[in-house]
C-alpha cells in the first residue's frame, strides 16, 4: 500500500497457483516491463505472465516450461547475452508417490528423510527464451544434465570475468555445482576443479541456500552455502575464478555449525559499507532436546554483523530481533527495502506458522544509495553489474564497490532486484560526492557512467542514458 502494510489480494488474481509450491522465481522474460512470477512445484511448475494490473495469467503450456519433477527453486538469467531472460529450473530428487519412503525419528516417529535414504538424484532444466513469449527446452544440448544433484539453492554471477553469466548450484549432501558457461549456451560443471563443490576437508555438506557478493573488494564475486546441523556454512573466496574455503578465518564455522540454515542474504543493514549475514534456520529431524516444544524443529535465526577485516561477528539478541521473539521453523528468507527508507528489511517463511515480516530500525544506520538499473526495454537488468566509483574523475580510477543485479538467491525466494550501497564508510575513502560515479556494465558487455548527485536517494539508470565508456 506504500505505507508498510499489505493487503492480500490473491483471491481474483490469477496468482494463486495451486500447485505443492516450494520456491519462486521473478523476472520480466517478455520484456514487457513488469516483473512476471514463475513457481516451483512438486509436479508441474507454473509460470504467471504478469497483465500489468496487478493480476496474472498462467502461460506455462503456451510458453513450454511446465517441468514436472520435483521442482525446489528457479531463477530468470540471461544466459545467452541476447537481451531476454532464459530461465533454470531445479529439480530436487527423482520422486514419485510410489517410490515413498517411511522414515522414522530416533524415538521411533515419523520424521523427514535425508535424501540419501532414496539415492535418487534429479537432472536440472535449462529452458532457452525465443524472444516470442515462448522457451525452448536446451537441457541435454547445453550440457546441463552430464551432472546428477539434489539441487535447492541457486545464484546466478559471472565468476571468471569472461562476460557470460554462469550458475552456482547448492546440492544437498552431495558436491555443489558451478556450471561454466562457454558462450553458446553450453556449460561444464566445473566446482570440483575451482575449489568450490566441497569443503576445506574434503566433505559434500547439505547445501540448502546460497548467496554471491564481492565480499573482500577484488571484484570477484565470493559465494556462500549455508547447511546442515552440525556442518558449518561454506564460504568460498573467489580470486580469478578459483575458490578457497575461508569459513574459519571468517568466523562462521564455529557458530554456524548449531544450526540448520536455509534462507541467506549478505546485506549492508547498517548502512555501514560492510555486508552482513542474515539466515533463517530450522531443523529438518526431531532431537531430543526439543521434543516436548510446540514445534520440535524450531530454531533461532542468527544476524552477523561484517567487519572490515572480513570476518562475521554474531549479533545478540540472536537474528537481531526481540528477546521475547518467538523461534519458528524458518526456510526462506527474501531481502529487500519494503518501505523505500534505506534500510534492507527481510520477509521470512515459516512452516506451519504466519511469515514473519522484519523492518530494519537499526540505529544510526549510515547514508545510503538505492540503484534500479533498467535495460533499454525499461526491465529490471538482471544480471547487469553496478559501481559506486569514489573519488574519480574517470570510471577507471577511482576506489571502487561493486553491486550486481539479480533476483534469485538465498533459498527459494525472489529478492529486491535494486541494488543497494550503504555509504557510512564513504569519509574513510579519500572520494568525495563531487566526482563520485555510478558505472554499470550491462548484459551486453557495454558500459555507462552517471554522476552521483547527492546520497539517501533512489535512483533509476536506464540503458542508453549515461555516458558511454569504452
């Protein structure tokens, strides 16, 4: 409504699809500038073509994209550089009703089974966008399906700088996948050669979610799994394309290993310059010590606040909320500024409970800039990369930071597709607001720069405006 509260408007809209929905996918693959919403199910996934007026349309026969596996999450991309967004589909385990596994708590209950119990990996799908409202099924001539998973979480990026956007898969309890894209929409499965589809120790965790940032200012992006119980988070340095495992160094090991983590975002909350963590956690198997709880499987949420030496510090009350806040069962977590003020809020799923919806009143957060970048069709430009340059007089000086447009992250959630810099550390970088520059590489390989105005503002960048860089 644009004054904090929402009103639920599913009822006529055409968007209540009613489907076994787990995650969601946003994007506007017709070009047409609104954003349109594809679902995730177990059977048939949907895709709902927004009208513009607030209702949708299910298009997924007439579009060629009803993948009917055991769907967990998507993502809109623009794998082929063409100026539309083609679109993955992941798939979680090749299940049926009939293939149904009774598994049992140690107590002797029915709990949930560890996809291992079904050694039955699924195949990802990749559907190609035509340009004509319609998708092309590339899944075996692209590659994508030479490497079985039990995908759940995934980010899009381009890891190695060759201007291709590639795809960084979490599997649960077996390698991660990083698929490299070669340029002809063809990809090979690279994670275990770059360093990133295991960790430090050589184990396969349970990846649930990711999320990608340029965490140590090399503009490289660096990328985090969060998993299970008892396994820490996986964070894996970028440098050039390789990764390294540097979860302890950054303090996560430690205490991320207490709980089952889902849904992640590395988020600036205070406007400070430094990203922090946030994850939604809760528990997939009952244990003793919480047997006799209203929910069983219920688990704390946990803030980190970054520091400038690139470590995680744990902020208390835990998830930065009340101390009287009630634990659930948490899965997804989007991230995005619900109520335009500069600060990044969190709308988190909880199973078998109301979200929970959390409004940043961090204090004396920072100055802060909001970038909506938009391609020459006036859509949100996934997968376009944007730069705060400080200090400089052309875009090729100058200290900078680095932001990338995309939507899916985290886990199995659709984020805020404005890119955000907190601007708090800005007097320790020797730049002022009077040759500070804005630069954007678009999908395309182009860039353009624009001059900062002033700061504690939206601002919109649409493709062709700016100042052309060679």
């Amino acid at each position: 409504r644009g004054d904090g509260t929402f009103e639920d408007i599913t009822a006529g809209s055409g968007a209540d699809d009613p489907g076994y929905g787990f995650g969601v996918a946003a994007g506007d693959y017709d070009n047409d500038g609104d954003v349109d919403l594809y679902i995730a199910n177990l059977g048939r996934n949907t895709l709902l073509r927004n009208n513009g007026d607030l209702t949708f349309t299910d298009v997924t026969d007439t579009a060629g994209v009803g993948d009917d596996g055991f769907g967990s999450s998507a993502a809109f991309v623009d794998l082929d550089n063409d100026g539309d967004l083609d679109l993955v589909a992941l798939n979680y385990l090749a299940w049926s009703v009939d293939s149904e596994i009774r598994c049992l708590s140690p107590f002797g209950e029915p709990d949930y089974c560890s996809p291992s119990v079904y050694d039955s990996p699924s195949f990802d799908t990749l559907y190609r966008n035509n340009g004509d409202g319609t998708f092309t099924d590339v899944s075996d001539a692209s590659g994508f399906r030479t490497a079985a998973g039990t995908s759940l979480g995934i980010a899009a990026g381009d890891f190695n700088h060759d201007g291709l956007m590639d795809l960084f898969i979490a599997n649960d309890g077996r390698d991660d996948h990083l698929w490299m894209n070669a340029g002809d929409l063809t990809f090979t499965e690279e994670a275990m050669q770059r360093g990133c589809a295991i960790d430090l120790t050589g184990k396969a965790k349970a990846g649930m979610g990711v999320t990608v940032q340029d965490i140590d200012g090399d503009d490289d992006l660096d990328v985090l799994v969060c998993n299970l119980r008892r396994e820490s988070d996986s964070f894996f340095v970028n440098d050039g394309g390789i990764f390294q495992d540097a979860t302890t160094s950054a303090g996560l090991a430690a205490t991320s290993r207490g709980f089952t983590r889902f849904g992640l975002g590395w988020v600036d909350f205070d406007n400070d310059g430094q990203f922090d963590l946030y994850s939604a956690n809760g528990r997939v198997s009952q244990e003793r010590d919480a047997r006799d709880r209203d929910d069983p499987f219920a688990e704390p949420n946990l803030l980190y606040a970054g520091t400038r030496d690139g470590r995680f510090v744990e902020v208390k009350p835990r998830g930065g909320v009340a101390p009287d806040s009630v634990d659930r069962t948490s899965r997804a977590a989007a991230f995005g500024d619900l109520d335009n003020d500069g600060g990044m809020d969190i709308i988190v799923i909880n199973r078998d409970a109301p979200p929970h919806v959390l409004h940043n009143v961090v204090k004396d957060r920072g100055h802060w800039l909001m970038v909506r970048a938009l391609n020459e069709h006036g859509s949100d430009a996934i997968g376009a990369t944007v730069w705060l340059v400080l200090g400089a007089n052309a875009a090729q000086a100058g200290e900078r930071f680095r932001r990338d447009v995309r939507s899916a992250y985290s886990y199995c959630a659709a984020n805020d597709m404005r890119v955000h810099f907190g601007l708090n550390a800005w007097g320790g970088t020797g730049g002022s607001f009077d040759d500070a520059l804005l630069m954007v590489m678009w999908i395309d390989g182009s860039r353009e720069t624009w001059p900062v105005s002033g700061i504690d503002q939206m601002i919109t960048l649409r493709q062709g405006t700016g100042r052309a860089v060679d």
